[in-house]
C-alpha cells in the first residue's frame, strides 16, 4: 500500500491483518498489546505515514489540550511579549496555542470565536478588537451559553463577566503627567516659558483604555498651579494615523511643550511627525506607555511607563488554566502596573 500521511487505523488494520480495536489499543495503550503484535502495528503505521489526530482524541476523552489566543495587534510589541509568554507557559503544561490575528475587523473575530467552539477549545485568552462601551459582539452570548474558559487580556468587552488582566491605565497617566510635570512644565528653567501646551495622542475616543490614561494625566495636571492645555488627538492604536494626526497638528499649531503617545506605535508615529517636520526633540518633551523596542539605536531617549508584557501574558495564562480546572470559579480581574522607565 502506498505511503499516505492521511492513514487511519482502519488502514493500519488492513495492513496488518488485525482488528481496528487492537490496532487503537496498541497505539492509545500499548501495555494492554503484545510486544510482537505492538511492534508490527507500529512498523505499519510509520510505513503507511499514519499521524494520530490530536483533536479526535481530545474530543474523546472530554480533554483538549489547545487554548486559543484572539488578537489584532500582533503587530504590536507589548503585544509580541504576551503572546511569548502565553506560548511558554502553555508548553509546559502540555497545551499547544493557536493564535488568530483578528486585523481589527469584527467579522474575522467573531469566527476565530466560532472556530475555537467548533474545535472544542480548553479555553481561550482574548484580547477583543475594541473595548468600546458599544462593541458588544454577539459572540459574547455564544462563549457565555458554551461555559468554556475566557479570560480577556488588556482590552475587555463592557458588561462581559470574564476574567481578565488588564494595565492600570489611570496610574500610567498620572506617573507620565507627574513626570512631565516635574522635569518639564513645573522645572524652574521652564516657567517663564508660557503657555505651557501638552498635547496626547491618543486612541480612538471612545476607548477605555484611552479614556482612562487621559483621566490620569488630568488629575494629576490638576494639582500644578500652572496652566496647562491639554490637547487631545484621539486616532487608533497604530503608527499610521499617530503621524498624520501629529504632523496636522505641527503644521497648524506648531509644537507644543511635550508630546504624550499613549502606545508604543502611537509614540513612534508621533516621533516620525516630529522628525519629517524638522522639530529638534531637544526642543520638547516626549514620553510614552510601554518600551520603543531599539530606539537607543538611534541616540534617542524618551522616558516611557512600562508595562511587563511577559508579566501580564503569564497571569493571563496561569488564570486561565485556573478555570480550565474548576469551571465554578468565580471570575476575577488581575491589575497590572508599570514602572517609569527613563
């Protein structure tokens, strides 16, 4: 018989001349087979190219091993340092991650949803392409009614009773407004410098992850004696329109004191504007959230509030595997912090 990769243990039987229950016991429980006929079957089954399916097997016993990982920003590095260390941590506890790359459309979310359930996943870690108050995917319904494992990373659904990690985004704000605050606005060597001008790129308006960075820098801009305008440019989370908001604004405005990125490709979109317009960056501040992976490669130092990825990728994980083995587990919410890097 020809060499086939889609062999099955029926094929393995007919070679070997066997019943198909023998041919499963020898390669599902070797012990209960005879050395000699144990042998044959295994000799056949690497002749006829034969792979057991995983997922066949899974199914089963009631126990799959594979955890799905929903995102649309692989793109991003912070992101890129969770997905590492949910791949890691899933490896040693024997379970192979399948990761979906959403692209920020909906559509494609919701079946990398649906194919997970088909698969009868163990579970899965999402991080949702919006956490808008409105974007309430009907999916929601489906991993709810299916009683499979969630945990939501970084960004959350509203109203979606999930487990979840996220940032203390309010805490980033206020640590990169006080920054500001103490080497830039408020430094004496800059007080006879008026008016004193912040301008925050941001994330999509209604985001609450921007919504809630932009909190913090305004209460702790309140507490300077200072005037300061706070000017806002709510785009995406992406390079891209970070340049063409900052580069229209530099051409009507001009720049402004200090420029605060909320992400890390929102702070490089906001730098790369910065530079087409000729603006020298000892002329004005800039500080972002999370690392600028390399940046000192180019003799640039711009302090940032860093969030552990790895971190933050471990707890989602560890979380999930919690409620893979003891589905009644109450949902909780696991908060991690930055630290100010300069």
């Amino acid at each position: 018989m020809a060499r086939n990769r889609s062999a099955t243990i029926a094929d393995i039987a007919r070679h070997v001349g066997l019943t198909n229950i023998t041919v499963s016991r020898a390669l599902n429980r070797p012990e209960m087979v005879k050395p000699a006929t144990r042998d044959r079957i295994r000799e056949a089954a690497l002749a006829l190219g034969y792979v057991p399916n995983a997922f066949a097997r899974g199914l089963k016993r009631s126990d799959s091993r594979l955890i799905g990982f929903v995102t649309d920003s692989v793109d991003n590095p912070f992101y890129a340092e969770m997905i590492k260390a949910i791949s890691s941590h899933a490896k040693r506890h024997d379970y192979a991650i399948l990761l979906f790359d959403t692209d920020g459309e909906p559509w494609l979310e919701a079946k990398a949803i649906e194919t997970l359930l088909s698969y009868q996943a163990a579970g899965i870690i999402l991080s949702p392409i919006s956490d808008k108050p409105d974007y309430q995917p009907e999916y929601i319904s489906q991993l709810k009614a299916s009683n499979i494992a969630v945990v939501q990373l970084d960004r959350t659904l509203q109203g979606a009773d999930f487990s979840a990690v996220v940032l203390d985004n309010i805490w980033a704000g206020e640590c990169a407004a006080q920054y500001l605050l103490e080497h830039v606005f408020e430094n004496p060597k800059n007080l006879d410098k008026s008016p004193a001008r912040l301008l925050v790129a941001a994330g999509p308006e209604q985001s609450h992850i921007s919504r809630e960075r932009l909190a913090g820098v305004h209460h702790s801009l309140a507490a300077s004696p200072r005037e300061i305008t706070v000017d806002v440019l709510w785009g995406d989370y992406t390079l891209e329109p970070a340049l063409q908001a900052v580069g229209h604004f530099l051409d009507h405005y001009g720049p402004p004191t200090a420029v605060f990125g909320l992400n890390q490709l929102i702070t490089l979109g906001a730098l790369k504007a910065l530079q087409s317009r000729g603006v020298p960056r000892e002329t004005l501040s800039v500080i972002g959230v999370d690392r600028l992976p390399y940046i000192d490669i180019f003799d640039i130092t711009v302090p940032c509030v860093v969030h552990d990825g790895y971190h933050a990728g471990q707890k989602a994980l560890e979380l999930l595997l919690e409620q893979i083995e003891n589905p009644s587990q109450t949902s909780r919410t696991i908060t991690v912090r930055g630290a100010l890097v300069e």
